[in-house]
C-alpha cells in the first residue's frame, strides 16, 4: 500500500510541474491551494453534515427497520435475544466497515444485552444509537466527504478564475 502512495504522490507532483511549465507557476500554484483547501473543508464538514443527514433522512427508517426485524411476537423474547436479532440483520458490508474502522459491534451487542432495559422503545433506542447509528454516519461521512470535495473543488475554481 504504500508503495502506491508513493507512486500517486510522485505523479501528482510531475502531473503539477507539467501544469505549472504550460499555464504557468502562480496559477498552478493558486489551483493547488485551492485544491487542498477544497479537501480540508470536505473533511471538516463531512462529519457534522453525514449526522445532520441521518437525523433528517434516515434516522425513521432505522427505528422502523429495528422494529420489523423483530419477530411477529417479540413478547416472548428477552431483551438479549431482541437486541441478537437485530444485530444479525446488520448488512455485512456495514459490519465488515464496522469493524475497519474499529468498532467492535460483538462488545456493543454484550453491553447492550446487559442493559436494564424498561420496555422495548428504550431497547430499541439503545440499539439505534449504539450500533446502527455509528455504523450509518460512516458510511454517509465517506459519500459526503467525496461530494463535498467535488462541491468545495468546483466552487473554489470558480472563485479562482
């Protein structure tokens, strides 16, 4: 992997010097500041953007999936088993970028199971923000990231020119 850093890296620089020798050095210069100013703004908003939009759009769906995961007569389960349930239908690429990213859903899914729960909205409410919250704001970090580096990319261009 690094090898392959190494190798963009070295053609980004000879990819800027070309730029730099046909448009000229300022401009080029003022285009990669621009760039890099571009990717700092996507990632310092990427993360309070990807949690505005999972409150405004998603975070519903969840509460709504959470309970339909649940079988026809969940009285009849323990909150372990409930919170069991809901864990195994976590998508696996949303577990696989879980646990890339250093959440360990298996420790969450015991601590939750644990919990003194008072009725099944609480349970639920745990599980939505302890598991599938987390879980769907990174996902949509690394979708808001790439868009709004597009976004800050385009608008910093024309600002430039």
């Amino acid at each position: 992997m690094g090898i392959v850093l190494d190798l963009l890296l070295v053609a980004a620089v000879i990819l800027i010097v070309v730029r730099a020798v046909n448009k000229g050095v300022i401009t080029t210069v003022i285009e990669v500041v621009a760039f890099a100013l571009a990717i700092f703004l996507a990632s310092s908003a990427a993360q309070p953007t990807a949690e505005i939009m999972y409150k405004s759009f998603f975070y519903k769906s969840v509460q709504k999936g959470i309970n339909e995961s649940l079988p026809a007569n969940p009285a009849t389960l323990n909150y372990s088993e409930k919170a069991q349930i809901v864990m195994d239908n976590i998508p696996d690429f949303a577990k696989g970028y879980a646990t890339k990213v250093g959440l360990d859903l298996s420790t969450l899914s015991s601590q939750i199971s644990k919990g003194g729960f008072k009725n099944d909205a609480e349970l639920y409410e745990k599980l939505e923000s302890e598991i599938v919250k987390p879980i769907a704001v990174l996902v949509l970090k690394n979708i808001m990231f790439f868009i709004l580096s597009i976004a800050f990319a385009i608008l910093l261009r024309i600002i430039v020119h």
